[in-house]
C-alpha cells in the first residue's frame, strides 16, 4: 500500500482479495482494510457473499462495539459456474442465486440501519458460453438491487486449468455488453469515459431513476464531450474521497473560484444528465421513493495466458513482438489499470500478468501444501 501511494497518487481504489476474504479472522480482515486506508486508498473486500451479518459485524465493529469504519466497500460475485455455496452447491442456473443476490444487499442494508455505516457494494459475475444467454436476465434483477456496480468478466484461459472445461473464446467483450443492454432494456454507451484500453474494459456510469439509465458522458452529444475535456483539463487530480467534508467544501470552492466557468459547465451537463433520466419529475419521484440511484456497468476482458506470458517476457526485455495477437497482448498490457503492486522489485505488474505468470508457480505449492 505504501509502495502504491508513492507510485498512483495520494487517493485511489484498491481490492483486498484473498481467495476468500470472509475466510480471513474478522480482525485481520479489518486491520487489512484499516492499512490500505492509512495510505489513501479505497478497499473494496472481494467475495463470494457466503458469510452471514455475524461475520460483518465482526469485521466492521471494534472491541468496544462501535464502528470502525463509516463506509464499507463489497464486491460479492455470484455465477451458476461456482460451487458450494450454502444452500446453492450446485446452482442449475443464475436465477437459482437471485434470493442469494438480494440476501447479500440486505445485510448492510441492516448495517446502515443498526450502526449508520454506509456501503457501496458492486456485483460480479464471470461469463462463459454456458451462461452468457443469462446475462441479460442477471442484469434486469440485479438493478433494482441496491448494488450500484454491476461487473461482468468473460472467462479467460489463465489460473488454474482444471477450471477449463470451455471454449472461452466464443464469448467477447461485445457479446458481454450487448446482454447487459438488453437486460438493461437499453442502449449503453460506454466510449464517453473510457478506462484503459477498449479492447479490456467497458465502463458506463449514470443515473438511474424510474427504470432509465442515464449516461453522464454521451458520447454522442458534443456538449457532453466539451465538457468532460475542459473538467478533466481543469480539475483531473482533483480526488473527493477520505478527507472531511469542510475540507472537501474549501477544495471545491477554490476550484470554482479558479475557473468560475466551469460551474456553468457542470451545471449545463447536470441538465442533460436528468433530461435523459426523464426530467426532473421523474428524477424527483424516484428520489421520493428511494429508488434514484448511481449505477455503473463494466466488463472486464482478461486474455489467455497464451498470448500474456510471450508479450510479458519480450515486455520485460524491452522488444515489441512481430506477432499480431501478442502485440496486442503488449498494447492492452501497456495500458493496464488493474495492476498489482511489487515493491520489492519496483513494479506494478498487470492482472492479466499476475494471474498468467507468476500465479502458477504459487498454485503449485498451494497444491502441494493442501495435500
């Protein structure tokens, strides 16, 4: 943690992953999350969502019963590939989960209730072709869960593989987002803020309200455009998490201050935004019923290790492959956002990397350990 904060910045996101977390002794768990925000970061704990309010309240609550934290972050993944899970060992399909999905959400709904803690919690699922057909069915009752990222990954050929008992291949990136469209009985576009490169990630953020979604960049709309260029011009290492509120009021007044024009702006592009949710009496209705809410979609595309472990190796030696589909491996590499950090060799290592590369030599041992 103290390594990536000296390499990303003062704030940013990062994922405790574990296998399992709720595995992990409620304690170390908390002292976990408790050092990644010492550093800046935003921890978001990474799970199969099987562990009851016990172990959370256990995770979130000190000795002495009080919080320890304000805010939770949980990403819970849910897909009809996982096995074992109580009550669902062997799920025939997705909609077999949903009483799980919703069992989840409902847990730090109790949270906020019970302790004033407040959570941002993000549902995964991994996608392959014995379950991309459901994705859009897995999409329309996820959202009107209160889960406000809804991510999906096609499957890759890396890790472990006794795990490959598909052709990945059939399923793409595209194939991915066109389900979540239709589950989301709508278009979605995506290239108006875009996070590394196109051919990994898909991302959409906006409103939601009334059963529309609307986008906060359309790409289409010129406007919407000019504004995102001259904001992220203006104020991109402008970060509002982990700080006070007077101290967040003061850094948003002086930005204004700075570049008064930018209200007009922001003001402008917040107009468009509830035009495209349905105006503002829809906008005011659903904030009525506490049904308004941020939601983001996101798909991210891993790559096989067949294609990783060359470009990594010619990577590191400095050279650009003369094959076409490992150089593509190098440029998806070279933009990577979701990277893990190695400070005893000074390197951010992408994920795709990390799990094709130097995973399997640690799965190995972890083989031998558990015999």
């Amino acid at each position: 943690m103290e390594y990536l904060r000296s390499v990303r910045g003062p704030r940013a996101h990062a994922q405790l992953i574990g296998g399992e977390v709720s595995l992990l002794d409620p304690n170390d768990h908390a002292a976990a999350l408790e050092a990644m925000r010492a550093n800046g970061r935003e921890p978001m704990s990474m799970t199969h969502g099987d562990f009851d309010y016990a172990y959370l309240l256990a995770v979130v609550l000190g000795p002495d019963g009080m919080p320890r934290f304000d805010r939770v972050s949980f990403a819970a993944h849910f897909d009809s590939l996982m096995r074992g899970r109580r009550g669902a060992v062997r799920p025939g399909s997705e909609a077999e989960l949903e009483p799980f999905r919703l069992k989840f959400t409902e847990m730090f709904i109790d949270l906020r209730r019970d302790y004033g803690v407040e959570s941002y919690l993000a549902h995964n699922m991994t996608v392959t072709p014995s379950n991309l057909g459901e994705v859009a069915q897995v999409t329309a009752s996820v959202l009107p869960m209160p889960y406000k990222m809804l991510s999906f990954q096609p499957a890759a050929f890396m890790g472990d593989d006794r795990h490959w008992k598909e052709d990945f291949d059939e399923v793409s990136i595209d194939d991915v987002w066109e389900q979540i469209e239709q589950g989301a009985g709508q278009k979605l576009p995506w290239q108006g803020t875009q996070f590394g490169d196109p051919r990994c990630n898909r991302y959409a953020t906006g409103i939601s309200a009334e059963g529309t979604f609307a986008v906060v960049i359309d790409p289409a709309d010129p406007a919407d455009i000019a504004a995102r260029d001259r904001l992220l011009n203006h104020h991109s290492g402008m970060f509002f998490g982990g700080q006070p509120r007077p101290v967040l009021a003061v850094r948003v007044l002086r930005a204004a201050l700075r570049h008064p024009g930018d209200v007009a702006v922001l003001a402008g592009l917040g107009r468009r935004v509830i035009k495209r949710a349905g105006g503002i009496r829809a906008v005011w209705r659903a904030w009525r019923s506490e049904s308004l809410g941020v939601k983001t979609f996101v798909v991210h595309n891993f790559m096989d290790s067949e294609v990783v472990a060359p470009a990594w190796a010619l990577m590191e030696q400095g050279e650009v492959s003369g094959d076409p589909a490992v150089r593509e491996a190098q440029e998806r590499l070279g933009a990577c956002m979701y990277t893990m950090a190695h400070p005893q060799t000074g390197q951010l290592v992408p994920a795709c990397t990390q799990h094709s590369v130097l995973d399997p030599a640690e799965n190995r041992e972890l083989r031998t350990c558990s015999l």
